[in-house]
C-alpha cells in the first residue's frame, strides 16, 4: 500500500486493501473484495477490550505449569518415538479439556508433546531425541531407514560429486537439504472463506484442466492429488474435535477455529 492509498483509508469508514495479482485456484469472491465489504475501521482507543476470563487465566496456568515441568526435565517433557507425524496421526488433544478449550486443536494428543518428522530425514530426527535422552521406536526406524526415500535422500541424490564436496567443505551454503523445507506459508483464510468442500472442489477442476503428459505435467497431477488428500486429511482430523470444516465459517469463532486447524495441519507435517 503506498502512502496515498493508507492515507485514504484511514479517512473512510471502509479500509481499502491493495488489490493483488489474481492467482490460479482463486474463488470469484476475492478475499480483499470479501475482507473490504465486511469490515469497518476502528478509530477510538483500547478501552474496549475487556480482561482475561478465568477459563483463559486457567488455561495460562495450566501451560505455565507445563512449561515449568519442560524446563525441569531440560528442554523437553514427552515426545512421541513410535508414530510419525501426520495430519491424522494422533488423537485429539486439549490444553484444558474438550468442554473448556475455546479453539481446539493442538500438534499430538497432549500439551508440549512433541510428535517426529523423519520424512525430512532420519538422521536428524535420531539425533536430537538421542540428545534429549529418548530413542526413535523400532518401527519408525525400519520404516525410515528401509522402505521410505525422504527428502535428504532426494536431495543427495541430486547433488553432482563436486557439490557435496564443497558442502562438506562449507563452500556452500543454504543447499535444499538444509533450508529447501517447511518454508511455505499456507493460506489459511481460504479454509474459513471458502470451506474445504469448495477448495477440494477447485483443486479437482485443476486437476481436471492439466490434459497433457508432460513431464512437468504429471509431476502437477501428482502434487494436486496429494493437496486433495491433504485437504480431506484436514477434514479427518478436525472432526475428532467435532468440528465440520466443510462449509464457509459464519462467526469470528469459527473463522479462528479454521484457520488455527489448517496452521496445525501443517505443523503436523512440515519437514523439519
């Protein structure tokens, strides 16, 4: 936003986004054009909030606690060595209790769990729970070590022999096996927009639309296949907090409870 454009829109009751470039995938109704139309400037001060509740202040002890239990067992109070993460992986956890969480959803089924990643590379994962004291379950490691090719073992497999030596040398750095992951930043407004109905549905008119055989067709049949699945998986794990992602958020609560899924969604499966 230039500075002309800010200025207006501090003067109008209606905040003017910046319109931008239109992507593929994007539904009719933009998201500025929704954002612009639902929304009225606030031009007073902050006497209008109101203080924590004490279903939050309970919430903020209970994690306060937790971290304390965190520090005092080093930096780390569970992990979770059997089951690598996914977006369905584990059940559904709660900071205080089904009833009494305000926005559900948390990375494995209790607080400050922490749940594996190894499809980013077996090695790194191993390493640090050996240094926290845990070691990696006897299926993850088989799995990982056998039958699965994760990312690593994508990336240097394309490495020339040239390269990796000056990566062992440190000639190079911010190479694709370090830094090449969990970089994206998902759109998480679409799953409130929109609904994951409709999303599911867009994605397959993408799908629909490639006809080609191209090897960098293929390649995109085969990446929005696996966003589809991600999406239903997305679907899968909401509703074991009984919670219907398919249809457009109505109140603010729900647009948060969407848009807080879809961020877990991801840590769940990131890289690293």
């Amino acid at each position: 936003m230039n500075a002309k454009s800010f200025e207006n829109s501090q003067s109008q009751d209606k905040m003017i986004i910046p319109t931008p470039d239109s992507l593929p995938g994007d539904c009719d109704s933009e998201v500025r054009e929704f954002i612009c139309s639902h929304l009225t400037a606030y031009h007073g001060d902050e006497t209008f909030l109101a203080g924590p509740t004490p279903r939050t202040l309970a919430a903020i002890e209970c994690f306060t606690g937790l971290l304390k239990l965190e520090r005092e067992k080093g930096g780390v109070l569970d992990v979770d060595t059997e089951t690598p993460s996914t977006i369905t992986s584990h059940a559904p956890g709660y900071i205080l209790s089904a009833s009494e969480d305000v926005i559900k959803g948390i990375q494995t089924d209790c607080p400050l769990k922490r749940s594996c990643k190894p499809k980013g590379g077996f090695n790194t994962v191993e390493k640090a729970l050996l240094s926290y004291g845990y070691k990696p379950g006897t299926a993850m490691r088989e799995t990982f070590t056998k039958h699965v090719k994760t990312h690593n073992d994508y990336v240097f497999s394309m490495y020339s022999k040239d390269s990796r030596k000056a990566r062992h040398a440190q000639l190079l750095t911010g190479l694709p096996d370090a830094y090449g992951r969990g970089r994206i930043i998902g759109d998480y407004r679409r799953i409130a927009f929109y609904g994951v109905d409709e999303l599911v549905k867009r994605k397959q008119s993408d799908f629909d639309a490639i006809t080609g055989c191209s090897q960098d067709e293929m390649r995109l049949r085969g990446e929005i296949t696996s966003q589809i699945k991600a999406l239903k998986d997305l679907l899968a794990m909401a509703y074991t907090y009984d919670i219907d992602l398919r249809k457009p958020a109505t109140t603010f609560r729900e647009a948060a409870q969407a848009m807080w899924l879809g961020h877990i969604a991801a840590l769940k499966v990131k890289l690293k």
